[in-house]
C-alpha cells in the first residue's frame, strides 16, 4: 500500500540537505516556486546533481538540486506553463502575466 501512495511523488533536496516532495517528472521551475516565487520568477539555470541541466529536465527521486537566478531576469518565461507539472508553478506563471497585464492596461487609464 505504501508503494502504491509515494508512486508518483519523489523526494530531491535542496544543496543544504533539505527534502523537498514534488510529483514524478517535476521540473527544476516546479522545484523552484516551491522553494519561493521570486526564485521561480528569477530562476535562469538549474544544477541536477552539481551539473548544469535545462530547466525542463525531469527530475528524478534523490536528485539534488541548485537554482541559479538573475536579479536582472523581469520574471518567467511564457513557455514554462507547457512543461511543469505542479499546480503552484502553473498558477504562479499565470498570475505573473496576469498582474503584469493588469499593470500595463492600469498605465493607460
């Protein structure tokens, strides 16, 4: 029964040591807005067991991961909704475009 329940959940860790739960195939962006928004919203490269890897990798059980981030990145890019998997990095991109969308038409008011 055990096996059956953490069938599609793995376990990766943080470079501090911490265990962080996501669905099976999550990628570094999904590990990254569970982390926090702004890493997610920042988040330019990945390291997959200390080498680089795209932000679109599959991430696998016992995986360590590292998030690089850019203070200059201006936030997400619109083609990650096609491929994380956790509803929170769904809704966190979306509500990114949606408040910035709200702030340009805000401007012309």
């Amino acid at each position: 029964l055990k096996i059956d329940i953490l069938k599609d959940i793995i376990f990766v860790f943080t470079p501090q040591g911490d265990v962080i739960e996501l669905p099976e195939d999550a990628t570094p962006v999904d590990f990254a807005y569970h982390i926090h928004t702004e890493i997610g919203n920042k988040c330019v490269a990945s390291k997959i067991n200390g080498q680089i890897a795209s932000l679109d990798s599959q991430l696998k059980n016992g995986d360590m991961i590292e998030i690089i981030t850019s203070k200059s990145r201006k936030g997400p890019n619109r083609d990650w909704i096609d491929f994380v998997k956790t509803n929170t990095a769904k809704s966190k991109i979306r509500s990114f475009f949606m408040k910035k969308r709200h702030s340009k038409n805000s401007t012309f008011s």
